[in-house]
C-alpha cells in the first residue's frame, strides 16, 4: 500500500499559502507517495484543483483528507494556528506523521496535545541548519520572501522614491535604508533595496556576517557595545543580556536618525524579539521616515510596534506586519512545498515510511513521538523528562 500524503486547505486567518505544489506531486511520485489533496487547497496561492488532478494527485473532502493520509503536510500546524487548529485536532489519529510550521517553542500547550493525541509531530521551523538539510529549510526560504517584501512595503509608504534619479526637473537623492539583523531575511532586504536604488547599510550582533552584508552590497556598521560572541547554535543570533542591548540602542541612535526607512530583522528562535529601536529613536527620524519590523510576530525590534498594525508617531510610519510569506502565496508556497518535498525524500525510502530518529535532523525535528514529547529543547522547555502523554501509535 503506497504511503499517502495529505494537503489540507489552511485555515489560520489570512494564510494564503499551501505546503504541496502541483510541482511537487511529480517529485512524490517518484518517491512512491500518494498525494491526497483538499478540494481548493491551493486556490488562494495560485493552484487551481485542476493543476494538482493533471500532476496526477486526488482530491477530497478535508476529513477524507485526514482520515485517509499517512502523512499530513501543512503550512501552520496546531501550535502556529492555536484556534482554528483545534478543529483538526480530533481528526487526528495515532500514528499519523504531521509535519509544518507549529511554533514548538513557544507553543507547549499545543505540542503536549499533540503527543495526547499519538501523533507524530515533525516541525519544519526546527530542522538544524546543517549542510544535508538546507534542501529542507523552511525558515530560510521563508525569510527569504519576508525579507523582499519588507522592502515593497517601505517603497510604497515612504514618500521618496529609492533610487537617485538624474532629471531635468533637478537631481533625486537616493532614499537610505538600515538593515538592523543580517540573518536571511536582512541580506535579502538589503539585496532588493539595492536593486531599487537605495544607499543601504546594515548592523547585526555578529561581527562574523560583515563579508555577507557587503558582498550583497550594503555598509556594515560597526557599533563598540561588547559583549563578546554573539551568534549562537546553527548560526542563528544569540539572546545577549539587558546591558549590552542597552549600549546598542545608544549606539545606534545616531545612526537612525540619519535613515529614511529602517527594517528591523532581529529574532531569536524561541524568544521575544529584543527591543533595538526605541521610541526616543523614532522621534529622532526626519518625518515621512519609515520603519518596518519583520519581527513584529515575536514582538517586534520597535518600541512603537503593534503586531498587525500600522502606528504613525510623530510623522514616522512603523508598520508591524505579519504572515509577510502570505502575501506572496505562490512562489512561497513553492519554496515551502521544495523543503516539504526533501524532507520527505529523508523519511520514505522507495515507498517505505521509515523514521530512523538517530538522523539529526528527524531528532531535531521531531516534537512528539508515540504519546511523548521528545523534543530535547522542548522538554528542557518543559522542565520535564520525556514521559507518557497520551496512546501510543505506529509510524505507518
């Protein structure tokens, strides 16, 4: 019997995206997987039913999508959509492989009530960031459109144009943008709005990725805070103490309040977002300015942000967006549905759904496990050492 993944349509309010494209079903089909798909699960990303039905998938309703797959492929799992994913929880079976963003470490309640269930959680946001895996980095290729699009939105609500225009009319000087963090998604921020013409400089905490921010073509500032090594496991930013980001906020506020638009990046997996550009800073920029903080899910780099909203203080517009992916649905659900599609050539081996959880990157991955959280992070999270949650299951 060939192993059966299922798409369901996603239900977290404004999600757009969908984790299986109609490319995707040829690569599953290669590997011996069945592709179960909800009826209208890619319309708002750009996928049509007949484009999944001439890829060779099936559609379905959404329970028979649930009640019939091995595997359950999504974009936002119950822990990143903690009302309406409760819906799907009693759909759920043991044994049945779940994998998609679910927020694990912050999202404990729900990750314990998937082992409950005898799920088998697989969650894409913890997939290590090692040379075999980056085929299956979600994250990154997520960043990556929040990145781009963080610049679009600059564009159109600073009343400037980006780039220095030459006319008869007088010369335009070019808008200037700062990049505070240098992980994926500030070096392709930095990478658009140089094509758009911006002078563009950056700052993140580790020293380390200067060569990056320059080879995408942006200045690194160099602030003198301290603080020692700041990047922490996987290459991701460490949290830092009180103190240090202290001496960065003045440090950095003579360095805002010469930009027009300022884009805020910096997050710590699992933490709130620390504070870097503080109101004082705000005020400092010229009127019309513009900031925008990516991190605003976590709660924002930006004294002023309001996740979801867009606050004008003083003249200056600081926008707080969300689900930044979403609103590009058709190549981010194609990025995501590349990552979906590696990581299940790891699990399924001609045809064969096998778990071999002494790979690192299924153990690192791997939240819940026949009623037990086993998820080291997680359950250090937890404060607790794997323990029975719920009814035990089988992987297929």
């Amino acid at each position: 019997m060939a192993i059966t993944v299922g798409v369901p349509t996603e239900t977290y309010p404004g999600e757009r995206r969908v984790a299986v494209t109609p490319k995707a079903c040829d690569v599953l089909k290669k590997l011996g997987i069945a592709v179960l798909v909800e009826r209208g699960a890619g319309e708002s990303a750009g996928f049509p039913d007949s484009q999944f039905e001439t890829r060779g998938a099936q559609l379905a309703s959404r329970e028979a999508v649930f009640k019939e797959s091995h595997i359950l492929a999504m974009v936002r799992t119950l822990g990143a959509n903690p009302k309406a994913g409760l819906d799907d929880l009693g759909l759920l079976r043991p044994g049945q492989i779940l994998i998609g963003f679910g927020e694990p470490l912050t999202a404990l309640t729900e990750a314990q009530e998937l082992a409950e269930r005898g799920v088998t959680c697989l969650a894409m946001e913890l997939v290590p960031r090692i040379t075999r895996a980056q085929s299956m980095d979600a994250l990154s290729s997520m960043a990556t459109v929040a990145g781009y699009r963080a610049v679009l939105l600059a564009a159109t609500h600073l009343p400037k144009m980006f780039p220095m225009l030459m006319t008869a009319a007088g010369t335009i000087t070019p808008a200037k943008v700062f990049i505070l963090g240098a992980g994926v998604a500030g070096l392709q921020a930095i990478a658009t709005a140089k094509r758009l013409g911006a002078v563009v400089s950056a700052y993140d905490v580790r020293a380390a990725v200067k060569e990056q921010v320059e080879s995408v073509g942006a200045k690194f500032v160099v602030l003198d805070v301290g603080g020692g090594n700041a990047e922490g496991s996987g290459g991701y930013a460490k949290a830092m103490d009180e103190e240090f980001y202290r001496r960065q906020r003045e440090a950095m506020t003579n360095v805002i309040r010469e930009q027009d638009v300022v884009i805020a990046t910096a997050a710590v997996p699992g933490r709130r977002a620390p504070i870097l550009v503080t109101g004082a800073m705000v005020e400092a920029m010229a009127p019309g300015s513009v900031v925008v903080d990516i991190a605003a899910e976590r709660g924002g780099n930006c004294e002023l942000t309001r996740p979801g909203e867009t606050v004008v203080h003083q003249g200056v517009t600081v926008l707080g967006p969300l689900n930044l992916p979403s609103s590009i649905p058709y190549d981010a659900s194609l990025m995501y549905s590349s990552n979906v599609a590696s990581f299940l050539k790891l699990i399924v081996k001609d045809g064969v759904l096998t778990l071999n959880r002494e790979d690192e990157i299924i153990r690192e991955s791997m939240v819940c496990h026949e009623g037990q959280i086993v998820n080291a992070r997680i359950n250090e999270l937890l404060n607790q050492t794997p323990q029975l949650a719920g009814p035990k299951g089988t992987t297929a």
